[in-house]
C-alpha cells in the first residue's frame, strides 16, 4: 500500500501547493517529485508504473503550457484535467489487463501470487473504483470550474473524502475479498 501512495507524491505535492496559488512550486515540484519517483524506481528495480510514467508526462506538459507558453488554462481547468487524466490512466490499463494497483500489489505479494485469478481480479476490482473516483472528481472539477465561488468544495474537500475512501478501500478490499 505504501508503494501506491509513493505514485501519488507528485500530486500531493502539486494539490498543496496549486491550492495555495503557488503554481511554479507546485507545478515544478510535482514535476521533480514524479522525475524523483520514476528514477527511484527504474534504478532500485528497472522498473517503473504507468500512474508515474503518465504523472511525469502530466507535468512536463504542464510546465510547458504554463510556465513556458504562459497559459492559464491548466491553471484554470487544471480541477478537471488532472482528475480526468487519471481517470484515463486507470481506464486504460483495465483495457491493456495491467490495472494500475496490480503493478504496485506485487511489490507486497510473492511471485507465486502475481497469475491467481483471485489476485488479479482484486486489483482489477481495486482499479475501477480508482477509476470511478477520478471520474466523479472529474465531475466535480466541472463544477469547481462553473462555480468559482465553491472551488474550495468542490476541487478540494469533495474530491479528497472519495481519495481517502480509495484508499480505505483499497487497503481493506483485498482481505475481504480474499474470505469470500
């Protein structure tokens, strides 16, 4: 579990900072700390996540559009666009059969469990609710963006009680799963 937290660094990071309206700090920091995890992890194990690999991209983007070309639109959409890339991230490795927990999940669990079915459909299981998370906070970014005046509701205390739901799930669904 603390693997999957370590892939959101970078977004912590950015949140806190982007919330603030420090958005160079929190623009160039989520971009260090998703180059920092992505090196971590290609020089510990020669092997890297999607969620990270995807994160990075974000935010090298992000430091182009915003701070190179001086745009605002990230600035102002960012409540939608950074939950919906995730959301496109998770959806795209249900499609690709590598849901994003399982490339985490077998950092914690023996070779021998990486091919049960029971392991795989847990994660696949723990991936769509992730998915559906970042796409209701898509959502909700869609409002934070209409109603400006609600932004904090809406890009911030709504979003993070369903992330910290995830992770409550996320972290009790396989034992349940795992008694049925």
């Amino acid at each position: 579990m603390f693997q999957v937290f370590v892939g959101f660094i970078p977004w912590i990071i950015y949140w806190s900072f982007s919330g603030l309206g420090l958005w160079t700090i929190a623009i160039l920091g989520g971009m260090a700390a998703a180059g920092g995890v992505v090196a971590w992890r290609w020089l510990k194990r020669r092997d890297v996540k999607t969620m990270e690999i995807v994160t990075l991209g974000y935010f090298i983007f992000h430091a182009i559009l915003t701070l190179g070309f001086g745009s605002s639109f990230l600035k102002t959409y960012g409540p939608i666009v950074n939950s919906l890339v995730l959301a496109l991230m998770s959806v795209s490795t249900l499609a690709m059969k590598n849901p994003f927990t399982y490339q985490y999940a077998k950092e914690d669990w023996d070779k021998s469990y990486w091919n049960d079915p029971a392991f795989i459909r847990i994660n696949e299981i723990i991936t769509s609710v992730w998915a559906g998370i970042f796409t209701v906070n898509t959502l909700l970014g869609v409002l934070a963006v209409a109603i400006p005046a609600q932004k904090l509701i809406w890009a911030v205390i709504v979003p993070n009680v369903g992330v910290v739901a995830g992770i409550i799930f996320s972290s009790r669904f396989p034992a349940y799963y795992s008694r049925k």
